[in-house]
C-alpha cells in the first residue's frame, strides 16, 4: 500500500504553503485583529487566481476536478497560518455537497463563480450539535415544482456575506430535504451574530422564500450527514495544522528562551510535556488522515470520522495547553501568536462538539457496529 502523496498533491501543499506563509504573517494577522474585518478578501482573490479555490470543482466548471485529500491539504495549510479566510464554509460545507448532489445546471450556475472567487457560499448547519429544544425549524412547503421555506436558523457561518446558502428543511410530513437559497431573494433575512471569539457568523430568518432542491426530494438526512463526516474531517485538517505549528514554534521558543544559563528546552519537564504534545499530533495525524482516505474513496468512514474528531478535540486540546504553558507569562497575552493557536485549535473543539462527546459516540458505534472494530487502535 502506498501511504505517500502523489507528486501533484506535493506540489499544491507546497503552493497553499507558500501563499498562507507569505501572506499571514504575525504582524499581518495582529493588524488583522485589531480591525473590523469579515475575512481578507485579498487572500481569497489570489486563492481564486492560483486555482485553489477550484479544487474540488468539475473541471467543466473551471475548477481542477481534483478531490477531498487536496482539499484537506491545502484547508491544513490554511489552519498552520490560522488564515482568516471562509474556507470551510465555502469549499466544504456548501461547494462539496453541490459537487456531490447537484446537478450539471447547479453545479455551473454555483461552483464556476465559486472557484474563480466572484460568489461566496455557505451552509446552515451549525444547530447540528444543539439541544432540538433550542435548535431552529425550516419548513419547506411544495407548489408544484416549487418550494417555499419558512423558519430560521442560528450561526451561519459568513452567512451575511454569502450570496447562497444551503438549508436543510422539512415538509408537513416531518420528511427531510436539502434547499439552496439565495440570500437575496424575496422572503430572506439575514442578521449579522459576533461571537467572543470573533466569528463572522449570521441568523438566516426565512418567510416563504423561494428554494431550490439539491439532490432528491426527501434524501435531506443522507446529505446533511454526508456533509456533516466531509466538514468535521475537514476540521480535524485545520486542528492538525494549527498544532504542527504551535509545537513547532514553542520548540523554536524553548530552545531560545533561558533559564539558569540553560535553554529551558533542555529542561527535563519542558521535554516531555513537549514530547507529549508531539505524540497527540501524531495520533491527530494518523486518524484524521485514515478517514479523508475513506471518505476520497467513498468507503464508509463513520467510525474513522469519529476517531479523528475524538483526537480533533482532546489532542488539541492537550497541545495548545502545553503550548501556551511552556511560553510562560508571553502565552498568556492575547495579542501573543502563540495565543492565536490557542484560540483557533479551543474554537474548533466547541465546534467539533468537545472531547467526551465525540468519545461516547464512537463508542456507541462500534458497540453497534461489529465491523468497526479495527478503528480501537487509534483510540
């Protein structure tokens, strides 16, 4: 078996690299903090130009026609740099289940414009992991070959900046489907939402708006689900990439910064609370890379996608620790880079749905599942 990427994939990581190295500097995302910025739209104008955008897309629709593990590449590029760019939103919650469900008509009328970075997309999906007691309803209602959607939906992610939006909707007989709507129809509302972390993020409010069907009628459950395993492993990919660079740079810190005449590097503990965190991204790394495997290979991957946001979470959540601990008081500093690392790697954590939950859902499927047992190594 071949575990080593192919000389194209090799060379569009190098390319993600040197774009998201170059243009997300330290200085440049301090000065990006401290202003009131959506995203850098600069950035996403030369994704668009170098074809990054466009990865996934057909290549009757200007795109490359490449698949989910160039995709997770470049998305774990952008997540060593913390770009602020909507990757996610665009490229996998909204552009991969076009490619996959939509039909030809959809995919040049959605995905063209998204590959060259002239539209923006996105998905209301983010109540996946709420309590149903607090999570929004959209109900769609049939006249003819046309649908209506009424209802609303929390923490769309760029959804004020999003020209379509993908919203899963039922009927009056509790049946689900999957809607694209165009935020600038008739009917659609969007209201801006800030987080403390400093998420872009919106309520779509919907009062009869015209919708379009994606996929087939009543197959609402297998695409929510399809894309929900194709973003949480693509979430795994930016965790990965934010901890392979925050333990690098802590290794670059400890074996600079000094103590009683000697590198604190060389320090007993500070090694092995770094050789720690090393072992959580090799765990990180292995699983995440097991189920964008799978999933590139249509092969049933929902054990392998819980195992990688399982160590998404808690190896994360182990690294950035360990991280901002060994800078000292500096990681304690919001505007600290390593700080930044912090933040990222906690958010996608409360996104991913934490640790313990993760944990009793893999479990709950292997216990159910007779032929998942191979994924209890990586656990």
């Amino acid at each position: 078996m071949e575990f080593s990427f192919s000389e194209d994939q090799k060379a569009i990581q190098d390319l993600a690299h040197q774009i998201f190295t170059d243009q997300v500097t330290d200085e440049y995302l301090l000065e990006y903090d401290r202003a009131n910025n959506d995203y850098d739209k600069n950035l996403w104008a030369l994704l668009a130009e170098q074809g990054l955008l466009g990865l996934a897309v057909p290549e009757s629709c200007g795109g490359s026609g490449l698949g989910f593990m160039e995709l997770a590449l470049v998305l774990q590029e952008a997540g060593r740099r913390v770009a602020p760019v909507p990757m996610l939103s665009n490229l996998v919650l909204a552009g991969l289940p076009i490619v996959e469900f939509g039909t030809d008509a959809q995919q040049e009328k959605y995905l063209a414009p998204l590959a060259s970075g002239e539209t923006q997309l996105s998905a209301a999906l983010a109540e996946l992991g709420m309590n149903q007691a607090v999570a929004g309803v959209v109900t769609a209602t049939k006249s003819g070959d046309n649908f209506s959607l009424s209802g609303s939906k929390q923490a769309v992610p760029f959804g004020a900046q999003a020209n379509s939006v993908l919203v899963p909707a039922v009927d009056g007989n509790g049946v689900a489907s999957v809607f694209i709507v165009d935020t600038a129809a008739t009917g659609v509302t969007l209201n801006g939402q800030q987080t403390s972390f400093g998420n872009t993020l919106a309520e779509l409010v919907l009062d009869g708006a015209n919708a379009e069907l994606l996929g087939a009628e009543g197959q609402g459950e297998a695409i929510v689900e399809w894309i929900e395993q194709h973003a949480n492993t693509c979430i795994a990919a930016l965790q990965l990439g934010i901890c392979d660079e925050a333990l690098r740079r802590t290794a670059e810190f400890t074996g600079e910064r000094k103590q009683f005449g000697a590198p604190i590097g060389s320090f007993q503990a500070v090694a092995m609370r770094a050789a720690d965190a090393y072992i959580d991204i090799e765990a990180m790394r292995s699983t995440f890379w097991q189920a964008a495997w799978r999933l590139s290979e249509k092969l049933d991957g929902a054990a392998e996608v819980r195992a990688a946001k399982y160590w998404a979470c808690s190896g994360a959540h182990r690294v950035v620790h360990a991280c901002q601990h060994l800078h000292g008081g500096m990681g304690s500093d919001v505007e600290f880079p390593i700080h930044r690392y912090f933040l990222h790697a906690k958010n996608n954590e409360f996104i991913l749905g934490g640790a313990q939950a993760q944990l009793s859902a893999l479990g709950k499927h292997l216990a159910n599942n007779d032929d998942a047992g191979a994924v209890w190594l990586a656990v």
